[in-house]
C-alpha cells in the first residue's frame, strides 16, 4: 500500500535544510526537537510518527498537506471493478464471469441513482475558495430548478 505522505520529499527537505544550514544531524535534531534516531531514519526514507512529522514541518517552515499526496480519484464504476473480480474467479468460466457481470450492470444501470445532476469540474479549483464553490453550486442548482419547473421569464410569456 502506498504511504499517504510524500516521503521522499520530506526525506529530500530535511536532507537540503540541514545542508543549507551547515548541521550535523544531531545539532539538526536538537534544533528541529526531534530525536537523533528518528531524523537519521527519515533521512533514509522513513515516516515519522505524527509527533515528530510536526516537528519536522515546523523546522522546515512547511505546511504539513506540503506533504500529503492528493486522493486519488476512482475512475472505473462499479460494475466494472466487480467484472474484474468475477473473470478472475477461479470457480467461474470465463462465459459464466462475462454473464454474470452483464446482468450486474443491466442491475446497476436500473436501479442505481444518478448523482446530483448538476456536476462541474474547475480546473482551477486549487485557486476556487470552499464560499466560492458552495455558492456556484447553490447558483447552478437554482438555475436547474427553474429550468426543471418550466420557469418562464416575463418577457418570454408575453411573446407567447
């Protein structure tokens, strides 16, 4: 399984910020407050504890999400991951796996609810404060609404 924190940059960071700063490791734990063995093993690539991976940020002058890895976002559906499992189940034929996964997505296509049907993707949502997006969305989900409802405007009525 993958480690949640990015390790190696943090192995990088403390590595370079000594360096820059002309410590030895042990004057560079004393000042960080992190102990000698610990700095030395994330120096070769391994994960503090919680505690200590504080300390370190707060030495670097780093942000601790500097070094957390972004969610990966699951792209394949449901259907399709169950597919996956059932062709490689050995108690089942390769017809049988492609039949039953057929009949789980005719299922799932039934009867699963779509999501909300207003969706947008901002490419700049980094730079997208969290007020900001709640109110495009509150917006976007008003405008669907009256569209849903047949919402006329008055001048369009009177054209009528």
């Amino acid at each position: 399984m993958d480690e949640p924190v990015d390790v190696s940059a943090l192995q990088w960071l403390v590595q370079r910020h000594r360096a820059d700063r002309g410590l030895s490791l042990r004057a560079a734990a004393e000042a960080s407050g992190v102990p000698f063995n610990t700095l030395a093993r994330v120096e070769k690539g391994h994960l503090p504890d919680l505690a200590n991976f504080r300390r370190i940020v707060e030495w670097l002058g780093l942000p601790p999400e500097r070094f957390f890895e972004p969610p990966r976002i699951r792209t394949e559906s449901t259907p399709e991951i169950i597919a996956y499992y059932l062709s490689r189940d050995p108690n089942l034929s390769d017809a049988a796996a492609d039949r039953i996964a057929s009949l789980v997505r005719e299922l799932y296509d039934t009867m699963a609810e779509p999501e909300n049907a207003i969706q947008v993707h901002l490419r700049a949502a980094s730079t997208f404060t969290p007020h900001a997006a709640r109110a495009l969305g509150d917006l976007l989900e008003t405008i669907q609404a009256k569209l849903e409802s047949g919402f006329h405007s008055p001048a369009i009525a009177e054209d009528r």
